[in-house]
C-alpha cells in the first residue's frame, strides 16, 4: 500500500499515472485468468478462496476497489506487502458495490507478491480497462504523537510471531486451533455491539498507524512517535462517530448517537466506555487532529469486464 510530493494547500498534485499493463518479457504472465461478477456472496467482500500460492491465485468476492487497492497499493511494487492504506475515488458505484471472482493461472511460479501486485494490475487494465492515476492532496489527517509520560507500548518479543511468507502462507488451522502468530498481522472486531477489540503483533508503529489505526478512524493517521522497532499492540474501545468504519450498525447490540438514526454509527451501551483516544491515551499514545498531505488513487476509466 511511494514517494509523496507535497501539494500546495487546497490543490492536487498528480504524480503520475500507472504505466500500462502489457507484460514485459522478463516478468511473468497469466496463462489463464478467469473473472466473473459473483453472486453468491451474501454480502461479504474482500475473500480468498484458499491461500494464494506461487502460480496460483483465486480471490472471491472482491470490489474492483477492492482490487485497486490490493494491486496499486498494498503489492504495488511486486514485493512485500505494505500496509499504509490509499483510499480509492471516482468510478461509477459499481466498482464499489459489485463482487467479483478472480481466478488465474501463471506462466511458471510466479511469486505471490508479484501476482497480486503487478500481474494483478495488467489484468484489472486489460479486462475491466483500468485507468488510474494518484493524487496527493491537503486534508484532514491525525498525527500520533507520544503523550506526556512517555511509551507503554509492549516490545515484540523475539521468536515470539512467525515471519510473514507470502509464498508459503498457512491455511486455516483445525478446529479448535488458534491461527498462526504471523508477524504484522492485524486484526479488528466488534463485539456484541458494545465494544471493539484491534490486536496486532510484530508491527512497526509506522506500518500500524498508516494501516488499521487509519482505516479505523478514517482518515490518514501519521507517525509522529519516533518509536522504533517492533511491538505488540492491544486496544479495546467504545464504537462512536470517530470510527467511521462502523457506519450503519446501529442497531446491533449498540444504539445510535443520532437520535435512534438506522444510519448512525453506534456507541457502546455503557456510556463510559473508553474512546479509541482514551484507549491510545492507555498505551502512551495520542491523536492531534492536524491538516497533511492526504494519498488519493483516482479512477480515470474503468469498464465492467466481458466475463470468461
């Protein structure tokens, strides 16, 4: 998920549009490659059938922005993933709405990394004729900063978390089996409609807070601690109007802040349940509201695909 040239305030400064999918003769190409809208998905998004493996990659119930971000951000260069999440703009409401099955065979083992990154870009181009572009502008961000009294922040321990291999990645463990400890994952969930819960192991806070602390708030979440090195990270928060990602679950356990509102976003039954800025405030951490450059990656074109 990339150089960032600052814009002037209130302008956007383009940076480039992404060169064409055509595959050179030294990088790996599809031998085969399905995609079909699907409609089995009852709803839910971002899927993997199974692991990706090298050669091989089946992915079920994705948004086409779902895929820009999978392909132009977080495996943009071919390598290892990067965390810091771009938000995609424009398009019609499809590509934000619509799901669709990838399923594709590469020429050779072709790396994961490289399949979801650059190969996954030459397909989105070639059959949903992508055209997209990044944009740097002024916004609204947050910056983390170190709150008085200093870091409470617990070191990754080392051995602790299995480095991530994004060529050997583990299938879903037995029944009654933990998930793997991998290094840098991340995760977020709503309990019962009363509170939420972000766990995360061997992260730099940088990777953290451009990565879920920002797709929970909203908006881009800028390292300003200076902490170096690895951490394991434990939050648990009251749901409200600051985390955006929790818009329209109202009603699920929670009540609305809106006056009852099907569309509010939902705040924990107890009252005194901690904000997410208490819960950082906990850590040793702190969010000040600032203006900053802000990543955007734009839909120039896009297509529904002829499906095959």
């Amino acid at each position: 998920m990339r150089g960032i040239i600052a814009a002037a305030a209130g302008a956007a400064a383009i940076l480039g549009v992404f060169p064409s999918g055509a595959q050179t003769p030294d990088k790996p190409a599809w031998e085969v490659a399905s995609v079909k809208l699907n409609t089995s998905c009852g709803g839910r998004g971002r899927g993997l059938t199974s692991p990706p493996s090298p050669g091989r990659l089946n992915m079920e119930c994705n948004t086409v922005e779902n895929l820009i971000m999978v392909a132009y951000t977080i495996f943009q260069n071919g390598a290892s993933p990067n965390m810091k999440r771009i938000p995609v703009t424009g398009g019609p409401g499809w590509v934000h709405s619509d799901l669709y099955a990838i399923n594709a065979k590469a020429e050779g083992d072709a790396p994961v990394a490289q399949m979801m990154g650059p190969m996954l870009q030459a397909l989105l181009e070639d059959r949903f004729k992508l055209k997209v572009h990044r944009e740097t502008r002024q916004g609204p961000v947050y910056l983390l900063t170190v709150a008085k009294g200093g870091s409470k922040l617990q070191p990754t321990k080392e051995g602790s978390c299995i480095p991530l291999d994004m060529n050997h990645l583990p299938g879903p463990p037995a029944p009654g089996q933990p998930m793997p400890n991998i290094c840098g994952n991340q995760q977020i969930r709503m309990l019962n409609g009363k509170s939420v819960t972000m766990k995360g192991v061997g992260l730099s806070i940088a990777d953290w807070s451009g990565g879920m602390l920002s797709d929970l708030l909203g908006r881009p979440v800028i390292d300003k601690t200076g902490l170096e090195g690895k951490f394991d990270i434990e939050m648990e928060m009251a749901p409200d109007s600051s985390m955006p990602m929790f818009q329209g679950m109202a009603g699920r356990g929670g009540r609305g802040d809106g006056g009852g509102d099907a569309g509010a976003v939902p705040t924990a039954q107890d009252p005194e349940g901690p904000t997410i800025f208490m819960a950082l405030e906990k850590l040793g951490l702190r969010l000040e509201q600032a203006k900053g450059p802000v990543d955007t990656l734009v839909i120039d074109h896009v297509e529904k695909p002829t499906e095959n």
